[in-house]
C-alpha cells in the first residue's frame, strides 16, 4: 500500500484495520511535522517505512505553501504556480519552504522501495496507490508510470484539487494503462473529497 500524501497516517491506519495481512506499507509526507506524527501513529505496526518526501516525475526540490492542514507543491515553472502564490501571500497562515520530491519509479529502481516479484507473476497480492497531494497528482503519476504499466495498481486518487483534474487525471492514467475499471466516489456535501477509483479489470 502506497498512502501518497500521508498527512498524519489516517489512510494507513484504515487501510490497515481492513487489511491484517498487509505485507508492506509505504506513506510519503513531505511536511516534517506531519511525517514525525504519521510515524508516531503508526509506529506500533511492522513492516511500515516513511518518506519525508514529496512524490512528482523526477527528482528536485520544490517550492512548498503550506496552509492550514495541506500543503501545496508547486513547480516553480507550473503555469499552476503563480496563481497559488498570490493566493498564499494572502494569508497568514502561509509558509513557504522547499522541501525534496522525488518519483516512485526512481525510488524502486534505486532500491529504496521493494516491490515483491510475485505480484509481476501473478503470485495473488496487489498493489494500491492512494494519492492525495493537493494538485500534484498529475506528476505523481508520470513519475511512477513504470511501476503503473508492470504492476497494474489499484488506483485511489483525489480529483478535485485542480479544475481540469476530472479529465486529465483519468486520461494520464489510461494512457499509461488502459485495461482499468474506473469508479467515482463523491465523499461530502461541498465541491471536495471526490475520488476516482481505478481497478485493473481481471481484478473486478
């Protein structure tokens, strides 16, 4: 299990009541405060390792606005960026920093992340991504097409951070796998917490 925007380990540890026999967990939080109490509430379950990343298509450091409860990549190049800049300058609560992205892709070919060979060979276990990254799952999911093509996750991923995200999360994702099954969950009563679920077919 992947819990891509950890944030203090709520999707682990549900992911964990459901699923006992887990055999690997991996969460990636970027901001320092949140990664320490996402390894505190999770610290009394095995086989769990932590990233004090950001997760994107390549290895580099970005911009950070936190706000509140989240916190925003932002590429310094992204025609995204400016807009969220001015809108940060604006509150007080804003605070930039840069903190390191990397990819998955990268992280498993280094060795940092080992994903069992079984799952290539059809050995019964699967891998799930969760990724909730406040309008930077567009590159975390260029950045981990290879293990999207060899492994065929199952993919939870938050589309309402960005206007466009309906549309180009889903076709980001088809393009780089297209055997998936897609299902679309809206979790409130306002204009967030809408997510799209995509299961590979064989597993439906």
């Amino acid at each position: 299990f992947f819990d891509i925007g950890a944030y203090k380990g709520e999707s682990s540890l549900e992911f964990i009541k459901h699923n006992k026999n887990y055999k690997q967990i991996y969460f990636f939080e970027p901001e320092r405060k949140n990664f320490n109490e996402a390894r505190e509430n999770l610290k009394d379950f095995k086989h769990i390792k932590g990233f004090n990343i950001g997760l994107g298509d390549k290895k580099e450091r970005l911009m950070v606005n936190s706000i509140s409860t989240s916190s925003h990549l932002q590429k310094v190049d992204s025609p995204h960026s400016m807009d969220f800049m001015e809108e940060a300058d604006s509150m007080d609560s804003a605070q930039k920093h840069y903190i390191e992205v990397n990819s998955l892709d990268n992280l498993i070919a280094s060795g940092e992340i080992i994903l069992n060979e079984n799952i290539l060979n059809g050995g019964g276990q699967q891998v799930m991504l969760k990724i909730d990254i406040e309008s930077s799952e567009e590159f975390a999911l260029k950045g981990a097409s290879k293990l999207i093509r060899d492994y065929k996750p199952i993919i939870a991923i938050c589309i309402y951070h960005r206007f466009d995200d309906f549309i180009n999360l889903p076709n980001i994702i088809f393009s780089i796998y297209e055997d998936y099954k897609l299902y679309f969950r809206h979790y409130s009563s306002g204009l967030t917490e809408s997510v799209m679920f995509f299961v590979p077919k064989s597993e439906v």
